[in-house]
C-alpha cells in the first residue's frame, strides 16, 4: 500500500488525525481536522502541539508527559479548540504512542454528543421534577413468577412522594419489597392485570378497589419491558362514594317517582317536549313513556286541548311561581275523558332562567263525580224537605179549615133549600157554595201534594184502567193532538187509588196539552223497570225493588232547568194569571210519593217532555185475590128514613151535620162525646140503624167508640168522617179497607151517597 493512498484515508477520515514527533511536534495534521478549526497546514506543522489553538484550560491539561503516553495504553481526554472565527470546539482526543515512536491523536467533535447529552441532563431533571412534584401517584415494579412462569407477585422498584400520601406506605418500606411482603392480602386480580399489561406490552386503564388501603383507585398501567411496568393511580374514593350515594339517590327518586300514586311529568321549558314521565302517568294516559318523551302536547293530545295544557305551561314559566288549575279536562287512550287537578311549577338554573318544567295530576274525576251526586243528593234532600215542610203546614191546618169549611158549605146549602130561586140572596149564596166547594177541593189537591189526604187504595190493573181512561183523555186533550197508548206486555199490577191514577193523567196530560203549539202529540207507555240498591244509594227517592213505569211523553214547547227544579212546588205555575193554581203537578208528586213511587222529568227547551213514573209492582197472589174480591157484587139496598146516631165534639158542624140528615129525611140522635153515644146506644139498641162519628176525639177514638156500639147493636151499620189527614187518622189505627169514611167538609149529596153506601156494607 502506497503513502498516497494512505494519505488519501487519513486525510478522508470522519475524524480529525494529528500525528506528532518524540518532541511532540506536529508532523501530520489531515484535512478533517483543518477544515474544523478553519486553518491550513502551515499553521501547524513542526510547530509543538500546544500551538494548536487550545482554549486555555486545554492547554494546561495536556498530556505533554510521555510517562503518560505508552503502546499499551490509549489515553482518552476532552478538550476544547478554538476555531479561526473564536467559535469553541469541544472535542474528544484519544492518544497512544505508535511503534515508531511518534504519536498518534485522534480528535472527534464532540458538540452534537455534548448536545444530547445536556439535553438528557436537563430532561433527567424535569422527569426528576415532575416524578416527584406530580399529584397522580406513580411506581415501578417488577413481575416475579413461579417455576411455571406464572406472576405470582410484583416488587417495587421506585415510587414518588405522592404514592405515600395516597397509599400511606413510605417509600422505604416498599423499595425492594413484593406487594404481598407489605399487603399480605393483595388480591389477585392486582397481580393478575400486571401480568397482562407485560406480557401484551398494551396499557390498560381501570378502576378497582384495593381491600388492603380501604381505597377505591383509578389506575393506568404501562409496559416498561417483559418483566417490568410502572402504574399511575389516583385516589376515587370519596367520587366512587359519592357515586355509589347518588345511585342510591337516584334509585331512590326513581323508585319514590314511578311509585307516586298521581301522574308526575317534567317538560323542558324552551319547547315543552316531555322529558319525563312516571308509571301513574303511563297509566292514566295508556300511552308509553316511550311514546311520550321528547314530544310536546300538540304531538299527542287534540288541538284544542293541547293549546289549553301549553298556555297554562307557558303561564307558569311566565310568571316563575306555582299554578294550581283545580279541574283540568283531559281525553286519556282508555278511560275517556277524566278531570284532573293539575299543579305546575317552573324548574330554574342557577340564573333563575327557567330549564323545566315540572308538573303533578291527580285525577279527580271520580271525587268530581261524587261531589256533584252528593250536590244532587243535598238538593234532592232540601226539596224534599221543602215539600214536607209544605205538607206538615197544609195538614196543621187541615182539621180546622175542613171543618169550617164544612160548616159553610152545610150551612149554605141549608140556606139555598131555604131560599127561593128568585130572592136576591139566591146567587149569592150559590157563589158563596161554590166558593166553598172550589176552596174545598184546593184543600184536598194541597193535602194530596202532602201525601195526607185520605185515599182507597185497590189493586188495579194499570193497562186496563189507562184504556178505559183514553176516551176521557183524549177529550181533555182536544182534536188537534193525537194520543196514543202503548202498553207493556204482562207488567202486572198496582196498588193505588184509582181516582188517584186519575189525577195522575189528568194534570200531566193537560199539561203536555198547554205546551203544544197547534198540532202534536202525546204518547202514554207503560213497562217494567227494576232497581238495585247500588242505583238507589244515588237516588234518595227511590227504594230497591220492581216497579211499573209509566211514561208520558210529549213534543211541546218543553221546559229549561230552572222551570224543571220548580215544577212540583205547590203554586208554582208558568200559566197566564187565573188560568191555574200552581197544583196540578204538586198533585201528582203527592200522590206518587204517598204511593212508595217515585218520578223523573227530562225536558229542554223545543224538544218536549218526558214524565217517567215508578210505582211498585203488587203482589201477584195478592192482586189476584183482590181482583177476585171485587168482582163480587152486593145488592144495593136504599136508604130510606133511618135513625143516626151523630157523634160529633165540634158544636158547629155537629149541629150543621144535624140540619143536614134532617133535610134528607133521617132522625138523628146526637152525642157531643163518646161517653155520651154509649149511653145513648145503651138505651135506644133497637132504635140506631147507623151510627155516624167522628174520627179523632178526646179520650175515645171513633174506631174504639164503634167496637163498643157494636157490641151492643151488633147490626147496626158505621160510617166515619173527619177532617183530619190520612196520616194522623192512620196513627190510630183507623184508617182500614172495607169501611165506609166521608171525608170533610162534605156536602148534603155526598153525606146522602156516602150513608146509602154505609147501609149496603
């Protein structure tokens, strides 16, 4: 190899190449090297190495000692040159001495290395910094395993201050120790996730609950190598705590929400879309809450009905206070239409803008229901208190007006046979008779509106007797209105009145007769209709049973609701003045009642009336035997001249009752007391063909007082007056079929009539 080549090396080298004499004196320097320091080689050969632009500290470092410099020994030093341009070169020279006695140096720029190097002190320092400043806890660990290559444990190799806060184990008690060395009862799962993360070489990030420290942690485990990984943690357990409370706080709000009773919904405010909804409300609605959420009330719910909910909603939010809307209609999916009592408040951020809107609904509906039948219960309840209270004020006065009454009608018909039909008194006293006789008859409509007016009751056939009623009907009702009758098949019979049953058709008939403009019509029915007590603890006039209706109905002019509420008062009447009384329907409401029936009207306006009236079926066995009984006819004997007894405490009408039976041809015995007629009957038995009494007297009853005379005049024939009600008269036990009563005040006719009937009993 020829010096040229070799000089074409040296001089192509990476690094600078000085080769120097025994002296130290440079004798080679390559091209490296000069362009470098930015010198040319007549700088430097023969001149001593230490010309070399040396900082000076380098210069005092050299190794000039040859004691230093061997073959065997490559000395190895770092020095600094100074460049042409004053810039500083940090280099590495590596000198030995050659065999020839020279020396050789390499120098190698070292700036890059010195470079990184700081760079890596610097950086160790930071990392120093931040492993020991930084709040996550952070250790490194080595895996330990078994013969079989299992981990069965981990060592700690270096931990930061932050670990023993968060853990409380010191770093010099854990540096070289295993995890089960300090925590006996590590978990396995621990060991079992580290072994993963080195064997995988993949990081994990997890949760877990260490039993040893009592401690929830957040854990990042990172690979280092095959067997070694570091971890850093931080403490959760006041989070995972705080967690596991509102879990169980919302578990709870979610159990205490889906088990209220009443509909709870929550909207947010901006477009009312639902964002919740509970059980109850699923419920009453029978839509899904899946249906429900995120859509607003025009989504679901009819126009109009959505409008009224969203006004109400955006109100509340207005005004940022609570509303209380006490009846909210609303048309569910399954139960129709309900009535809720709704109340809704507005769910406000911390700006006191509102975010929600939170609502709660009890259906009130069947609460509605019943306050309004109770409300119907009470007006029911106060009208017919109203009624009794009439009826007890027309029966106080009942006794004395009849007997005076009677008194003027006997007294003025005693004065018209006395008087001749051309005296001046003559139409006088026939107005004052038929006064009397028209104030009679109110009378008896008022006590027939009290249920105390003196009735004989019979069972009847109704079908029947409503037929032979229609002509009379029909007459009444005039040409212009077609009547017709339908009757029920087999609805059996009643027990009532008949001139009862009369008054009942009449009135209403006329009535319906008066509501019909021109032409129209009015159509009787009659049914069966049944009740049960459930039915009847909502309707306070009617009692459990089967009762036959009758229904009359017309297409009149018909009535408004508050003419319907009044039309059973007595003298309450929508006719013109002097074209009625105001009795006619009060009359027919006593006479059901007194009968254990009960009536209902619908009426409106243009759409005519319905009158539906129960009375309670008869007993069948005992209708037939009744209708057998009164088909046996009994002769009928008159009654000619008789001796009457007369047992009378009022002086006035004993003694008009006296004028009377004398004008029709009769003797009269009369008696102010019982007392007195026993003692009469004692001594004239063959003489007394009829004892004539009153009812209700002191000490001794009319009915007590004929047991006595016939036990003494077994033949002798009874007939009873009195002006008392039926009520009172009933109470002792007098008031029976089959016998012979006149009612007071009675005229000269009737008295004639009534005792012809007494005699043929």
């Amino acid at each position: 190899m020829d010096e040229s080549f070799i000089n074409e090396l040296l001089d192509n080298a990476t690094d600078g190449i000085i080769i120097g004499d025994a002296n130290k004196n440079i004798i080679y320097i390559n091209s490296t090297l000069l362009k470098l320091l930015g010198i040319s080689a007549d700088d430097v050969i023969g001149k001593h190495i230490s010309r070399l632009p040396w900082e000076e500290q380098s210069i005092k470092a050299l190794p000039f000692r040859f004691d230093l410099i061997n073959q065997d020994k490559t000395i190895t030093t770092t020095r600094t040159l100074l460049k042409k341009n004053g810039q500083k070169l940090p280099v590495e020279m590596a000198s030995k001495l050659l065999a020839s006695g020279n020396y050789q140096s390499i120098i190698r720029d070292i700036t890059e290395r010195n470079i990184i190097e700081q760079s890596l002190i610097e950086n160790e320092k930071k990392y120093r910094v931040l492993f020991e400043n930084m709040i996550v806890g952070f250790a490194t660990h080595e895996m330990i395993y078994d013969k079989n290559g299992k981990a069965i444990d981990y060592k700690y190799i270096e931990t930061n201050p932050e670990f023993e806060k968060l853990t409380g184990l010191k770093q010099k008690d854990v540096i070289g120790h295993t995890a089960k060395e300090i925590m006996p009862n590590t978990e396995q799962y621990w060991i079992d996730t580290y072994e993963n993360v080195t064997k995988t070489g993949k990081p994990m990030a997890y949760e877990n609950y260490a039993q040893e420290l009592k401690k929830y942690f957040n854990v990042w485990a990172f690979p280092i190598n095959q067997n070694t990984f570091a971890v850093m943690f931080t403490d959760i357990t006041d989070r995972k705590i705080a967690e596991k409370v509102l879990s169980l706080e919302k578990r709870l709000f979610e159990s205490v929400i889906e088990s209220l009773p009443v509909m709870l919904f929550l909207k947010e405010a901006k477009e009312l879309h639902f964002a919740l909804m509970n059980r109850a409300g699923e419920k009453l609605l029978g839509i899904p809450k899946e249906e429900l959420l995120g859509k607003n009330d025009y989504d679901i719910f009819p126009k109009d009905q959505a409008k009224f909910f969203i006004a109400k909603d955006r109100e509340t939010l207005q005004k940022k206070g609570h509303l209380d809307i006490s009846e909210e209609p609303i048309l569910t999916k399954d139960k129709g239409e309900r009535i809720l009592r709704t109340l809704k408040l507005p769910i406000v951020d911390k700006k006191g803008k509102p975010e929600f809107l939170l609502g709660f609904s009890i259906d009130i509906t069947d609460q509605k229901f019943t306050e309004r039948e109770k409300e119907k219960l009470q007006k029911q309840l106060a009208q017919s208190q109203k009624m009794e209270s009439v009826g007890q004020l027309a029966g106080g006065i009942a006794h004395d007006f009849n007997n005076m009454l009677g008194v003027i009608i006997g007294q003025t018909e005693l004065a018209l046979k006395k008087t001749n039909h051309s005296s001046p008194l003559y139409p006088n006293l026939l107005e004052i008779l038929k006064a009397s006789e028209r104030s009679s008859e109110l009378t008896k409509q008022l006590l027939t509106f009290a249920r105390k007016q003196n009735m004989s009751p019979k069972i009847i056939d109704l079908n029947q007797t409503i037929e032979e009623l229609l002509s009379l009907l029909i007459s009444l009702t005039g040409e212009n209105i077609f009547l017709s009758f339908v009757p029920g098949k087999n609805i059996g019979n009643v027990y009532i009145d008949p001139s009862q049953l009369d008054q009942i058709l009449t009135n209403i008939c006329i009535n319906a007769k008066d509501s019909i403009e021109n032409t129209g019509k009015i159509i009787i029915e009659t049914s069966l209709s049944a009740f049960t007590p459930e039915y009847c603890k909502t309707h306070t006039d009617c009692l459990p049973g089967t009762y036959i209706q009758l229904i009359i109905n017309d297409d009149g002019q018909g009535m408004t609701d508050d003419t319907l509420s009044k039309i059973f008062e007595p003298f309450f009447t929508t006719k013109e003045f002097g074209k009625g009384t105001g009795l006619g329907l009060a009359t027919v409401y006593g006479i059901v009642k007194q009968n254990n029936g009960f009536i209902n009207v619908s009426s409106k306006p243009g759409a005519g009336t319905t009158f539906k009236i129960y009375l309670p079926k008869c007993n069948e066995s005992k209708a037939t035997e009744s209708l057998s009984n009164n088909k046996t006819q009994k002769d009928i004997h008159n009654c000619n001249k008789k001796t009457i007894l007369l047992v009378e405490d009022e002086p006035m009408v004993r003694e008009m009752t006296t004028d009377m039976l004398e004008l029709i041809g009769h003797t009269v015995i009369s008696a102010k007391t019982p007392e007195e007629a026993i003692k009469i009957a004692t001594s004239n038995k063959a003489k007394i063909d009829i004892l004539l009494t009153d009812m209700i007297m002191p000490k001794m009853n009319g009915k007590e007082l004929s047991q006595k005379i016939f036990s003494l005049c077994p033949k002798i024939k009874c007939l009873f007056m009195s002006g008392y009600t039926a009520e009172v008269i009933a109470k002792h036990g007098i008031l029976e079929t089959n016998i012979s009563f006149i009612e007071k005040p009675f005229t000269i006719e009737t008295l004639k009539n009534k005792l012809q009937e007494a005699f043929n009993t």
